[in-house]
C-alpha cells in the first residue's frame, strides 16, 4: 500500500511539473508573438507616475491617444495630434534664453571697479 501512494505521489508532482513548464513555454512565447505582430496597435512611450500609476502614449493606426493607467481604472485623458514632428520644439533653449537678472545700484561704492580703474591707471 505504500508503494503506491509513493507511485501516485511521484507521477502527480512530474504531471503538475509538466503543466507548469507547458504554461511557461504557452506565455513566453506565444503571447509575445502575437503582440508583435500588431501593425495596428501599440505603446510609444510609457512613463510610471506613481508605484500603480501609468501614462501611456497608445497607437492606433494614426492615431495617437494619451491613456492613465491606475490599479482600479484606465481612462482616456486626450486625444493626441497624428503627426507629432511637427509639436516638437524647433530651436533647443539655449542660455539666451534665460530671464535676465536685473543689476540694481547699491548705495556703497563698488570696490571691485574702483580696484580695476587703479590698476589701470598705473
């Protein structure tokens, strides 16, 4: 009696392998062979905004949708335009750019020009 359930314990554990290793392979390959294939739909960009919280630029066809992604729910924010070369930023902003700080005149004597005038003179 107890060879069997020796028998019975050993070929439902290599069973219970055998279906874990099928569902691996069915995941790793399968379902990733089929979202590739997709010239349809799919993420451009994805950013993670919180540890549940996501925002993903989605393609379908040509359009373009943002979609924030929460643990509870998936909502449509807007719309996006179709060609997005054209919202990108001609010029990079360069130090020319930056606001300029205004030199107010203070009351003491600037002792640094005063210095520069001295040395020149000599």
């Amino acid at each position: 009696m107890g060879g069997y359930i020796a028998n019975f314990t050993v070929y439902t554990m290599a069973m219970l392998g055998l279906i874990c290793f099928a569902l691996f392979v069915y995941k790793k390959f399968l379902i990733n062979n089929t979202s590739k294939n997709s010239n349809f739909l799919g993420i451009e960009e994805c950013i993670s905004i919180a540890p549940r919280k996501t925002l993903y630029v989605v393609r379908a066809g040509n359009e373009r949708f943002l979609i924030a992604s929460d643990v509870d729910k998936t909502s449509l924010i807007s719309k996006l335009d179709t060609n997005p070369k054209e919202q990108r930023i001609e010029k990079q902003p360069g130090v020319e750019d930056l606001p300029v700080i205004v030199d107010f005149k203070s009351k003491e004597k600037p002792v640094i020009k005063e210095m520069l005038k001295k040395i020149n003179e000599l």
